[in-house]
C-alpha cells in the first residue's frame, strides 16, 4: 500500500495529492511518525553548522505566476544515463547497510564519516558493540544503541519498495553517478533520493533562492536571471518554495533548460503540497532530489539543512530579495563556508526585503544586474565540464562565445600557440581572428605570449 501524501511520479494511477498538516501557511508541522529516518538526523541529532544560526532561520520561498514550459513532462521517460526511475531500478542488497547507517536517527554526515573511518564499512558499524561505538568522536550511548538497533529498527527493504513504486533512485554518496561538485562539500548528504534524471551539464549550475513573500520585482528577476542562464547552457539550482524558488524553476523551464529542485522533504509529503504539479514539471526538465526518506514529513529543522544541498550542487548562488532573517541567507553562508560564488541582486533602499541582500552585498558579495554580471564573475571550473552537444567546457564564460570565437577558441592549446596558426587553421582573415583573440582575452579564457603566440588561460 502506497504511503500517504504528494506523490510526484509520472504514475497515471496516482491518488490525488494530499496536503501537509501545517501549524500555518508558511510553517511546515513536526513530524508525529515514530519511523527511523533521515531528516530526523538535524532535529534530534548531529546539527553540524552553526544550530543557533541555522534553527533561527526560515526557509527561502514563495508563490509565483506560472511560466510556460518547453520541457515535455514524460521526457522523464528518455534515457537518462545518471538517474532513471522505473521498474527496472534495482538497489542491490550489498548496499542496505550502507542505506541503513544513513537512515539512523542522529547519524549526520560528519558522525557517518567519522563512524566509517573508524570501523572501513557501513556493515562493519552495524555489527559493531555499543562500547566500541562509544569511541567514535560524537557518539554517546544514546545513539551508540540506536546504531546498534538499526537492523531490527529500520526497514530499509520497505524504503527501497516505495522508492520502486514510485520511480524514484537512491544514489549514495559512494556511488560513480553522485553528484561530485556536491561530494566536495564537508558534509554531503550520505544518500539522496532522486526523481528525474541528473546530466554531466548540470556540474555548470548555479542557484537561485531568496523569500517566500516575493515582490513582483523580485519574481521577474529571478525569472529573468534564471531564464537567462538556462539559455547561456547552466542549469538552475533552487528549493521548489514559495516565491523566489518556484519563479526560479519556471525561468529556467520557459527558457527551455534544466533545473533541479532540492526538496525539504520527502517525496511523499512533499512541502509546500501546492508545488507539487510544479514539482512533475521539474522532473520532466532535470531532477528534483531529497536526502530525507519519501515518507518524510516536513519539519522546520530540515529546511536550513537542506539549504547546504542546493548549494552544493552549484558553482555560485544568486539571492534574490531576503529580509534580514531570511533562510536565503543560510544558503548565502553555506555557498561561502563552501567555497562558491555569492551573488546578491539589490533592491529599493526602503524596502524590507532588500535588507539581506544589500548586507551581502557590503561583505562583499558580487552586485548583480543581469546574467552578464553571474557569467563574467564564474571563473575556470575545477573539472571540465561536458554540454548537451558534446562540447567540453573549461571556463563559464566560453557559454557567452558565439560560433567564430568557440572556433578560434578550440584551436588554442594550453602551450604557445602561434596567431598565424590559428588564422591558417580557422580559414580567417587575420585581421578577424586579432579581433577575436581580443574579445577572448577580455573574458580571461586566453593570453598573450609575446606579439605572436597566445595560450589558454
């Protein structure tokens, strides 16, 4: 029997979607359940960047008008290399412990890094003894007896049958096809469960979040930003809340590009339930993915956590109208606490939901008026990065170049590379290519070496 709540999958016999209960229109309710489960893990147990600050903030969200979509929704039916939910998904039972240590009340990422390098394997914890647990750094008897339980507590076999019925993917943090730009944070997620398909492209992502209580400025912004990206071949990162996150995934998808929504929940309960016919719309044009198990009910502790999720995945974060208490915020320091980009977009001085970003703006986040400004200030990317159309990207401005400068691009190589090469191979006048080797070196993509030769940059 299927669990209650917002199903999302492509399923033609679902049940109608059913809403959270909710203390009020903005906050998500505790969750009652008994069950063992991930999203329990920031609430009762290992909270592992700044609580008070995270615990403090809300959610980034909001309600936007709908945009028209130019991504087929049974698009998800098409061969997707890195995710592909269906009958035919199996999730081997090698792997359950592995799953069941994650699911463990309490067990965070850093307590499950620690506990692996200690015991080498997530079956090697389990079958560990409550004292040897006890020495592991940040595990006390409380959760040393819930580890130990773990085999008897959670059934991962009914976990993997709902993921099944509803044609969604567990990728675990070991496997080929997790997302490596989100592996490279301090804590990632030990598993997600994922509806959609995830792309190599979508390692050029970049997140755009900011309030629930968006103004018309704010939403066409995010819309525009988000549309703007899409087009320039990024994929757009953001929570599927109210406001600035929902205007986000619709730029993203009217533009005709992907996007990805990191839910605060699970699959089943999906939070706000008025999203969720957005939330089929992201799936059919990229992924939507939770750390929290699909029968997990929102709870207000997740958000923030969440939060580092979306991040992660990005190469920057673009937040658009915050008030000075706003959970876009925490997304801001974790996209910093992560090494990536920040981004604000001002607003009128006198407008509350301007306050966050102009604060970001003067500790020295990047001012952003348009995509330009986004694409000019992402610089060379750590791991080449592979398009749709098989081309190999390096640096995020080379999405800016038209047909003739990728060409004479392309023909640049890391060592000295003589101009009347290039002018001979690219078949252009040399006049045309000084022109474009001028254009290229102002996006910093290559250098001069002397009068006659240039490199890559």
């Amino acid at each position: 029997m299927s669990a209650p709540g917002v199903d999302i999958s492509n399923d033609s016999n679902r049940s109608a979607p059913s809403a959270a209960v909710s203390n009020s229109a903005n906050e998500p309710a505790r969750s009652s359940g008994t069950h063992l489960s991930r999203g329990e893990n920031y609430v009762n147990g290992e909270n592992h960047v700044n609580s008070d600050r995270n615990s403090s903030h809300a959610s980034h969200s909001g309600d936007a008008s709908s945009a028209n979509s130019e991504c087929r929704l049974n698009s998800v039916k098409t061969s997707m290399t890195a995710l592909a939910g269906g009958a035919d998904w199996d999730f081997p039972r090698d792997r359950w412990d592995e799953l069941r240590l994650t699911l463990v009340s309490g067990v965070g990422p850093l307590t499950r890094r620690a506990l692996l390098s200690a015991f080498g394997t997530a079956r090697a914890v389990l079958d560990a003894t409550i004292d040897r647990l006890c020495e592991v750094p940040g595990v006390g008897p409380k959760l040393s007896s819930r580890i130990a339980a773990a085999r008897d507590m959670i059934d991962v076999a009914d976990e993997v049958r709902v993921c099944r019925e509803h044609g969604l993917r567990i990728l675990m943090e070991s496997d080929g096809d997790y997302p490596e730009r989100l592996r490279q944070i301090p804590d990632p997620p030990g598993a997600l469960f994922a509806a959609g398909g995830l792309e190599s492209r979508d390692a050029l992502a970049v997140a755009i979040v900011g309030t629930r209580h968006a103004t018309q400025y704010g939403l066409l912004m995010a819309e525009k930003l988000a549309g703007g990206l899409a087009q320039a071949g990024y994929t757009v990162v953001s929570g599927l809340a109210r406001g600035i996150d929902a205007a986000a995934h619709r730029g993203a998808m009217a533009a005709g590009g992907r996007t990805i929504a990191v839910l605060g929940s699970g699959f089943l309960n999906l939070y706000p339930p008025e999203h969720a016919e957005l939330a089929r719309q992201v799936r059919g044009c990229g992924a939507v993915l939770s750390e929290a198990p699909p029968r997990m009910a929102a709870q207000a502790g997740m958000f923030p956590q969440r939060n580092r999720v979306i991040t992660g995945l990005c190469l920057g974060t673009i937040v658009v109208e915050a008030a000075e208490q706003s959970g876009a915020l925490v997304s801001a320091t974790h996209a910093m606490e992560q090494g990536r980009e920040v981004f604000a977009v001002p607003g009128r001085v006198d407008s509350r939901m301007s306050r966050g970003c102009h604060r970001l703006i003067r500790d020295g986040a990047t001012l952003v008026e348009s995509v330009d400004d986004v694409l000019a200030q992402l610089g060379p990317l750590a791991d080449v990065a592979k398009l749709a159309d098989g081309r190999e990207v390096r640096h995020a401005a080379e999405l800016q170049l038209n047909e003739v400068e990728r060409g004479v691009l392309e023909l640049i190589g890391d060592g000295p590379t003589l101009i009347d090469v290039v002018a001979r191979q690219s078949g252009l006048p040399t006049a045309r290519v000084l022109a474009t080797l001028t254009i290229l070196e102002m996006r910093r993509l290559v250098r001069r070496l002397g009068g006659s030769s240039v490199c890559r940059v």
